[in-house]
C-alpha cells in the first residue's frame, strides 16, 4: 500500500476490530452475551472486549472465576437455552482445562439430536507464537478441525478480525475463532496484508480463502500471522524473479479446498506454511485435499513448513528455528524455485 | 521453635533482590512472555523455608521463583533459566513459568489450576512409600475456583495424602476480585468440607507465616491428612511486567503496598525489638549487590545453540 492509500485509513488494531465487531453485534442482537476471564472490568488481557462491560452492564458481559470447564460448559447450557455466547479462553492453551465440554458437548451435540439442536456458540480464544515458551503458544487450530462439528476461524487482516467475528456470532454452528497474539496490538495500517476496517457492521463469510497475493510460480497457503510472515517472504524473493501465489485460508473448517486447488493447478508447486505442529495437521490435510481434487501426479513440488513436532521453548534462539518466519519461508520459496 | 530474626529478614529481602533483578530482563528483552513476580509476597516463600526438607515437594504457579528458592532450587541456575540461558535450570527449554527440578522435588506451571494435581501424585507416592514427606502445592485465590481445587482436595482427605495446599490470596486474578468471583469472605473455611486441617494468617506478616506454615506442615507431615493455609497478601506490581493494571485504584495500590509489604513490617518489628538500622540496611545492600552480581555473570553466558532444538521431546536424544 502506499502512503496516501494508508493516511486516510481508520487508526484501529485488531484487538479493538474485534472489540468492535463484538459491540456492534451485542447491539443488534441482544442475545449476544460474553463471559470469560477479565472480559469485562479490564476489556480483555488484549483489550479485544473493551467497552462492553460499560454499555452492556455485568450480565451480558461477564468476568469469570478461573472455571474453564464450567463456564464452557455454561455456554452449551446458555447456547441451548437460546442465548447466543461468546465463550473466551485466554489462550488457546488453556482448551485442555475444557476441552472436554467442548468436543462432547459443544461440537456434537448439534449431531446428537438429530439436528433439533443449534449451537450457536463462538469460543474466541488467543494463539500464536510470541516467545512465551511451551505452555503459552499454541495454534492448536488442527485439534479443533480434527473435532467432527467445530468450525474453525483464524483471521488475519485487521479487517478480517471484525468480518469474521461477526460471522462467527451469526453462525448457527458452533465456531472456534483463534485470534493470534502477534496481530491483535498491530494497527490496520501496518498489517502488510492492508486494508480498511469498515466502521459499520459487515461480515465476512466463513469458508472462503482470500487471495492475497498473485502469483504464477508458486501456490503458499497459510492463514493467521503466516499471512503477513508469507507477504514479507513472498516480497523478498519477487526481487529474484520468484513470483508467489499467497492464499489466506481465513478458516480450516470449513476449507476452501476450491481456491487452492485452482491455484496449485496453475502454478504446480504447493507450500504449505502452518504455525501449528507439522504431523497429522493442517499441511498434509491441504495437500491430500488438493491431490484428491488434481490427481495424485497434478503437482511439480509439495513442501510442508510447520513447527517440526517439538513443544515450543522458551529461549528465542531456540524458537526462532522452529517456528515459521519470513526468513525461514523465503528461504523455502528460493529452495522450491531452485529444485526446478 | 526458635526464631532467627535476621535470618528471615534477609530470607525475604534476598527473594525480593531476586525478583528486581529478573524485572531488569524485560525492558531489554532478554525475557519473554509474561514475567510474574512475587514483591510483597516474600513472607510466604520465607516461612516455607523454614519448615521444608529437601525431599519434601512443592508444585508451583506461574508465579513460583520465591517457591523455587524456598525449596533449595540454585538460585544461579534459576535466574539463568529465567533469562532464557542454556545454563539454566532446563537448559532454556523452560523459561520463568516452567521451571522444573527434580533434585529438590520442585516444580511450577504456567497453567492455572494444574500445580495441585502434580502435588497430588507427589503427596501419594510419599504415602504408598510411608516415607515421612510433604507435598506442598501452592495456588493463588483465583485458581482455587479452578475444579482441581476441589477434585484435589477431596482425593487427598479421601486417601489421607500428606498435601499441604497453600493459598496465596493476593486478592486479585488478573483484573478479577476474589469477592466477585467467590461468595465466602476467604478460602481456608472451604477445608472443613473436605475433612482437610484448614488456617488462615495475615501472609505479610511474616513471623505469623512461619508459625502458621510449621503448624500445617507438622500435622499433614505427622499423618493428618491434608491441610489448606491460606495466607493473604497483595500483589505490589501489575499481573505481569507490563501489564497497564488500570483495574486497580491508583489509592488502593498506594495504602496496599504501604500497609501490606512484608519486609517494611518486619524492618519496623525489628527495629521496634532493638534492631540497628544500619544492619539491616547492610543485608539490603548485601542482597542487591550478590543478585546485581548474579545476573551480571548469567548475561555472559550462552543462549541454547539452535542445534539442540529438537533435543529432549523424547528420553532418547536423537
Ligand atoms: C487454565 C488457565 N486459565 C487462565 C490462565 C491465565 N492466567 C494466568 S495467571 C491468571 C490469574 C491467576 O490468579 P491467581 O490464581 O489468583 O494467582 P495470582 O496471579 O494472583 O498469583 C490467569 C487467569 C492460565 N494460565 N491458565
């Protein structure tokens, strides 16, 4: 983007497009109610609910004790009885405290009864690596997907974390959306994947990937912060002729397999970079997808980039090589374009 | 018993040293995530000091470098780990909320609500053996609504485990007030429901924390079954290093921190009892210069070489 297209753009983070998105649906359904730890008096630990306390008053914004399984499970209980709750979990690590309300009870029981039950449930959580050592920096996106009946939400952009929110609460599935700590404090306009947060209430459907980047030498799909890592990879090696195609899925479930195929069909090389752990995940469910789709010979190149199966450390120097970055992606995209 | 009244004023103001000294890692980022320290808390670590063997356990919380000394754990090698260094306590591996040390049976969390099920698995193995120890899992007021709290508890009244759960009741979960979250004025009346030896004491004021802890301690290490102290405090600092901590009055802070900081009580009771100023600011300075010096000598070491990365996911180094 350039400077004039990025002066007149609104000065917003995600956290508070997100904060946004959860008032401006809390008005226009009255419904909606959030409960969670420090959602209300401090606005968030990210500050991603700010403002609701003061204009919805304690019973629709609600701090919790330290009770994840119960007060997940409440939000079944809530969803059931009509209401429509927006669960959060800090982070995302904190799932195994409550996990169990979530794949039993929150996830099959729209199944269970045959389809006379909804769920309209989003829990919103926090994820990503910041250097916060094993227990504080999980994706765990692929734990979710692998749970028949979540859908599972990872935005990127600014404008995508109040889009994506909103649809989430709309939904009548329950959805898990996995905001990453990384992006939440990050201005609009200094997302490189820019673009303006609308004032007004908008949704962005969930299912449909974003092509952010045109390309004709190589298909990278991604989501979450990998987005903005890929576009400073992808500008990086542009210098050297390698000309990337970069995909934000936005969501894994439901995954638009659509998208990528016709994309890894045109340029016959498909990267993967996926921030949460390599094995049985997100990398080879795509991959699969899309040979499925193609044919198992269709593709020149398939390249996985993920956290290799290694809980993560607390030392930077240790992290930095296991986790996906613009070095480490551009240095893929260039070993890619080398091999043929 | 006897009190060593200097001795536990330089316990408390060396875990303070400790703590200002792993502050001056944020700033620079030589620490990541979110550093929680423990000033105005010293009197609880003190008092755990002293009545603890070096088999006894503790399971700690992210909050736990005042558990870790009071166990034993080498302070070098802590505030090694603390700064992310391949001398550390876990070779880097852990950080500040995860360290781990099998030596002296101590251990943290950086999850909520877990420190007490590891306590729990230490309190039964002392018991299967009928080896006279104690399992010392600590929480804060928040993490005793955490399910554990009371899945551990009952497990270990049921089975007459020797754990001593101990509640550091700073008032606060992140922005949360325990009285808006819990309906009963404390935490230490919930251990007559399980059967559990249940205390409370002012947790800065910190001879009153040493008597208080020998007392659990004594009667879950003499066979009691499980004992609950829960030791009011507050917390000086934010949540974490950085954290805005606008949920707090700027006037509660203040009158907090003044009346409840465990050191400045025990300076005046000292000092009341005769003490000379000068020594005690002596083992101030003392503290500050051995921690200023510590980390001084931690900087000069190694971080974790990138090759060893994928080391330690399995017993077997690959
Ligand atoms: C299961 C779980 N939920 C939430 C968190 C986030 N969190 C970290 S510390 C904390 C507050 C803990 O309060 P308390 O137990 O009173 O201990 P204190 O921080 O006051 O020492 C919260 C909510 C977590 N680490 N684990």
């Amino acid at each position: 983007m350039t400077a004039d297209m990025t002066a007149n753009m609104r000065k917003i983070n995600a956290s508070q497009a997100v904060a946004e998105s959860l008032f401006q649906e809390m008005e226009r359904d009255e419904r909606v109610v959030i409960l969670g730890e420090d959602v209300g008096r401090c606005g968030g630990v990210f500050g991603s609910s700010r403002n609701l306390l003061d204009r919805f008053g304690p019973m629709r914004v609600r701090d919790t004790p330290i009770s994840e399984m119960s007060f997940t499970g409440m939000g079944v209980g809530m969803a059931m009885a009509g209401l429509r709750p927006v669960v959060e979990i800090m982070f995302v690590d904190f799932i195994g405290v409550c996990l169990e309300q979530v794949y039993n009870a929150m996830a099959k029981i729209p199944y269970m009864s045959g389809g006379r039950v909804k769920m309209p449930m989003v829990i919103k959580t926090a994820g990503g690596n910041i250097g916060s050592a094993a227990q504080h920096s999980q994706c765990l996106w692929a734990t979710f997907a692998h749970l028949p009946g979540m859908q599972v939400v990872a935005p990127s952009s600014a404008r995508d974390h109040k889009g994506l929110m909103a649809a989430a609460i709309r939904s009548d599935n329950p959805v898990i959306f996995i905001e990453h700590k990384g992006l939440l404090l990050k201005q609009a306009k200094e997302f490189l994947n820019a673009g303006d947060v609308p004032a007004e209430a908008f949704v962005t459907p969930i299912g449909k990937a974003d092509i952010v980047r045109q390309g004709g030498d190589i298909t990278l799909v991604t989501l979450s912060a990998s987005v903005e890592y890929a576009m400073e990879a992808a500008a990086q090696v542009a210098g050297e002729g390698i000309d990337v195609e970069l995909i934000d899925l936005r969501s894994i479930v439901p995954l638009d397999v659509e998208t990528v195929a016709q994309s890894a069909a045109k340029t016959g090389r498909l990267l993967v970079v996926d921030e949460d752990y390599l094995s049985f995940g997100l990398s080879a469910e795509i991959i699969v997808r899309v040979l499925e789709r193609l044919g198992p010979s269709s593709l020149r190149q398939l390249r996985r980039h993920a956290v290799p199966d290694v809980p993560i450390p607390a030392a930077l120097s240790l992290e930095e090589v296991l986790v996906p970055g613009p070095a480490s992606i551009a240095r893929v995209l260039r070993e890619m374009a080398a091999a043929s | 018993m006897k009190l060593n009244e200097i001795n536990l004023f330089r316990t408390m103001v060396r875990l303070r040293a400790f703590d200002e000294a792993c502050i001056e890692g944020v700033p620079t980022f030589e620490i990541h995530g979110e550093l929680h320290t423990s000033i105005g808390q010293e009197a609880i670590g003190a008092a755990m000091a002293q009545s603890l063997t070096l088999h006894d356990a503790v399971v700690s919380t992210h909050r736990n470098h005042y558990h870790a000394l009071a166990k034993g754990v080498p302070p070098r090698a802590l505030m090694a780990e603390i700064f992310e260094k391949e001398t550390g306590l876990c070779r880097g591996r852990g950080g500040h909320m995860h360290p781990f040390d099998p030596e002296h049976n101590f251990s943290a969390t950086g999850i909520v609500g877990a420190s007490l099920p590891v306590a729990l698995g230490y309190a039964y193995n002392f018991k299967l053996k009928g080896l006279p120890y104690i399992a010392v899992g600590i929480c804060g007021d928040g993490a005793t609504n955490h399910g554990t709290f009371h899945e551990c508890l009952n497990m270990a009244a049921a089975w007459g485990l020797p754990l001593v759960c101990l509640v550091e009741n700073n008032q606060y979960a992140i922005s949360v007030r325990f009285s808006d979250v819990t309906a009963t004025p404390g935490i230490a009346e919930r251990a007559a429901a399980y059967g559990a030896f249940g205390r409370r004491v002012d947790g800065t004021d910190v001879e009153e924390v040493v008597k208080a802890f020998a007392e659990v301690a004594r009667y879950t290490r003499k066979g009691g079954g499980p004992s609950l102290l829960e030791a009011t405090c507050y917390r000086h600092r934010g949540h974490y290093e950085g954290d805005h901590d606008n949920y707090r009055e700027r006037a509660e802070k203040q009158r907090m921190r003044a009346e409840m900081d465990p050191i400045a009580r025990y300076r005046r009771m000292l000092v009341e009892r005769g003490a000379a100023e000068d020594e005690l600011d002596q083992i101030v300075a003392a503290a500050k210069g051995e921690m200023s010096a510590m980390l001084a000598d931690i900087r000069k070491d190694a971080m974790p070489d990138p090759a060893g990365a994928m080391d330690h996911v399995f017993a077997e180094v690959v």
